[in-house]
C-alpha cells in the first residue's frame, strides 16, 4: 500500500536547526506572551522575588509568570501536567530557556502571587485602552455561576441537615423492624444478617452525631451554610426550576465592541442585587473615562445601585422586575398609576388625585405613601385594592428609576447589545476550564484563577482582533 503519504523513518539521523528560535514561527502567540512579561516591571505587581543567601536559587517571576500565561492560554490547568508540558513542549522550552520546575513551585507560585497576578491582568486592560480597542464607553454586565470543588453532598444548611434527619430516621426505623423480625428466626444466615444490620445501626448512628457538629458549625456561620470541602464556597441557585450547586458567583463587564473583559470579580452572593455599583466602577476606572453606558439584566435592578451609578455619571440600562401579583388577580399594578411631579401627585384609573400623606422608613429607604380618601365610593375598587383605600409608595429619589425607565423604552435595542455582548465569553471560560470550572480551593485562590482565565480571554480576543505582530509592537 503506496498510495499514502508516507512518514520519515524514525531510526534516520536527522540535523535538528541548531537555534531553538527556528522552531518558532514570528506569527506564534508564545512571543506575544514573552514580549508583554519582560516589560512589567514585576516588582512593581508586588511579585515576590527574594534572592536566596544559600542553596539553590529560586526561579525567576518572569519566567513562572510566562509559564503560567502559556499555560492557561492553552487550557493547561493543572501544575502536574504544566511540568510535563515544560519538559517535552518546544515552546515552553523557548519561552522558558528550557527551564522546568516541578509541579510544587509551579502551583505555590500561583497560591503566593494572586494580588500580583490580579494587577498584571488589569495592566493588560490598560494595555488595550492604550491599543484604542476600548474607546467606545460601553460594557454589559452580568454574572454566571462556576461550579467550586465541593459537591453538593458536602454542603449543609438547616434544610438540608432537617431533610438528612428525616432520612436517617426512616433508615433506623426500617433496620429495627428488620432486626425485630430476624430475631425470631435461626439460622447461620440469619446471624450473619442481624450482624449486617447492627452495623448499619451504629453508622447511622454516627452520622447523627456528624450531623449535630456540622449543624454547630451552620449556627456560628454568617449565612447559615457550610461547605465541607471548600469552606468558602456557596450553594446557589440556577436558572432551572429547583436546581442549584455548590459554586462561586463570577461577575463580568464586557467591552461592548471589541467583547474584551474590563472588570471582573469572584464573589459568594448568590444573587446579583448588590454588584451593578461595583462593576460599573471597576470598568470606568480600567477604561478611564468621564462617563460610561451600562447594560445589565434584570437581576442587577436596586434602587440604591442605580442611585450610586447616577451620581457617579454612569447612565444605566436594565429593565425593571415585576413583583408585584396583582396583575395575575386582574387588578391594577403601580404601573397603571400615573405620577404627576408639579403636583406631587398620583392619578388613578378612576382619575382621583392620590395625594402625599405620610413618610416613613423601609429598609433604611425613605418612602412616601400617597392616597385618597374617595377609594370608598370608587365602583372600580375591587380592581384596585382589597383595603380601605390604594396606597402608593414612592421612594424619595423614584425620580432615577423613571427616567431608567424611559430611557429603556426609547433604546430597547440595548437588551440586544447586552445578550450578544456579554453571554459568551462565560460560555468560552466554561469550555476551557472543564465540567469542574475551578480546580483551586478558598475565594482567594479560586479569584486568582479567575483572573488568569481573564488575562488568557483577553489576550485571545486581542490576538484575534490585531494579531501577534502588531500586539509585539504595542507593546
């Protein structure tokens, strides 16, 4: 069979190139990473780089911070398999100077230098900035949960503990009946049975008694949670119906033009109520701009978020939930209400005046309550309310979230930005680090690796967009 391309033999002396650099070609991405480490200035990252007095010599940041630039660009994840890639991979070899650390300095290095490694991502983002690639003032924000190394099993609450109770209890009373009606059996078998089923009486036994320490330990936890494995991790609840994991909450601001991560952060809510403030910052601060445009969906919406957001000269974009159930009875919302501000008044659907009568304080929110005296007479007031009159609340700075809300109507092609902007570089993440997502343990570490993830993202997407030349000469 000679019709196939045939391969060198492999008992053939062969004259390799003699430079190591031949074998790597100008377009390749491992000059782009050794180009942009060698000009930080990596003590000033707050790398640690202590010369050692006597016995061997530590590794230089610079070529561990290479390492693991390359590593996460090329989904290599874990520090065993990176010493491997370090021995046999010619481009590490190039990037390195054929340097290989074991597994143990390569994984202390990322566990010693995380605010260092979090700085060199955020000096890369200004890196773009620099490039024009983030000159448009707009990102979307949102968050994805990403699983941490704790299943659910390791993971209680007080329901989960009352649930596993319940359970034990019904196992203890099926073993006991079986173990009452062994008893007035005989027979080898029936020794070795009743032998089976103490055992498994006194290992229940002995989970009750793990149940009751762990249930100490929810009792002195702020949130009432514990995770066995990774004691920073947090249940939290997905988009499907009664489903959830044992997972940390990442939040993102995206570039809207260029799709580049701005601003990220590795938290434990597992909502995102309190984060639209946050981020927006971040990514104004990492853009340097005056103003900025922010897209985020309806998990983001607080009032006091989008307060703090207005003040500091971020317009905001995200649509407002509706909690209300009244329109599933048939009945009016607030929305059916229309607010006159000359007047400070409410009108209804009966077009009464709702005026302002009282103030008081809800969660540390001022609110104003309005009404009329006329609900009882009103022949649409089984539409209306089930008291003695409606009663509207208005917050003392409504006045941000109507004009959100306007704003929103006039420009609902936002939400559009927002899905195609900010959905799939979580996606992209996701697919390269795995069905596990984190490999590291505790918030600090797993924020490290978050960040890695980020710098490898970003360096694609700008490898993508200008290529490797052009990136070297940026830089």
């Amino acid at each position: 069979m000679t019709d196939f391309i045939q391969g060198e033999n492999r008992f053939q002396v062969i004259l390799l190139p003699e430079r190591l650099d031949d074998f790597i070609e100008a377009d390749n991405a491992v000059r782009a990473v050794d180009a942009f480490v060698d000009h930080l200035d990596l003590s000033a990252h707050g790398f640690h780089a202590a010369q050692k007095v006597t016995g061997r010599p530590a590794y230089n940041p610079t070529t561990m911070l290479k390492l693991y630039i390359y590593a996460y660009l090329n989904r290599v994840q874990s520090s065993r398999r990176l010493e491997w890639e370090a021995q046999r991979n010619v481009e590490l070899m190039w990037l390195t100077g054929r340097l290989a650390p074991d597994f143990k300095t390569i994984a202390d290095f990322r566990k010693d230098n995380g605010e260092a490694i979090k700085s060199v991502c955020r000096r890369f983002v200004e890196l773009c900035r620099q490039m024009a690639l983030l000159d448009e003032a707009v990102v979307a924000i949102d968050g994805s949960k990403f699983k941490a190394v704790n299943t659910r099993d390791r993971n209680f609450t007080k329901g989960k503990i009352k649930r596993r109770r319940e359970q034990i209890d019904e196992s203890i009373a099926r073993y006991l009946t079986e173990l009452e009606s062994a008893d007035r059996k005989e027979g080898k078998s029936i020794q070795l049975k009743t032998e089976r089923l103490q055992e498994k009486l006194k290992n229940l036994d002995e989970e009750m008694q793990r149940l009751d320490e762990i249930e100490k330990q929810i009792e002195l936890s702020p949130d009432n949670q514990v995770s066995l494995t990774d004691p920073d991790a947090r249940s939290m609840a997905t988009s499907g119906r009664g489903s959830g994991m044992v997972a940390y909450n990442v939040q993102t601001a995206v570039d809207a033009k260029h799709h580049l991560i701005v601003a990220h952060e590795v938290t434990q809510d597992g909502h995102d109520r309190r984060q639209l403030y946050n981020l927006a910052t971040q990514a104004k601060d990492a853009m340097k701009v005056d103003s900025l445009d922010v897209v985020a969906d309806r998990g983001y919406f607080r009032g006091e978020e989008i307060l703090a957001c207005d003040e500091t000269n971020i317009t905001t974009y995200l649509p407002k939930p509706l909690t209300s159930g009244n329109r599933k009875k048939g009945m009016y919302t607030k929305q059916d209400f229309i607010y006159h501000v000359e007047e400070d008044e409410y009108e209804c659907p009966a077009q009464q005046r709702l005026t302002r009568r009282t103030k008081t304080a809800d969660k540390g929110l001022t609110i104003y309550k309005y009404w009329t005296s006329r609900c009882k007479s009103c022949p649409q007031r089984e539409q209306c309310t089930t008291g003695k009159e409606r009663r509207i609340g208005r917050w003392e700075h409504e006045a941000c979230l109507e004009a959100l809300e306007a704003r929103l109507d006039n420009e609902p092609e936002r939400m559009k930005v927002r899905r195609s902007t900010v959905e799939h570089p979580f996606g992209t993440l996701k697919c390269w680090m795995g069905y596990t997502h984190f490999s590291m343990k505790r918030l600090k570490n797993v924020s490290t690796e978050m960040s890695l993830h980020v710098l490898a993202y970003n360096l694609t997407r700008v490898l993508n967009i200008i290529g490797v030349r052009k990136l070297v000469e940026a830089i």
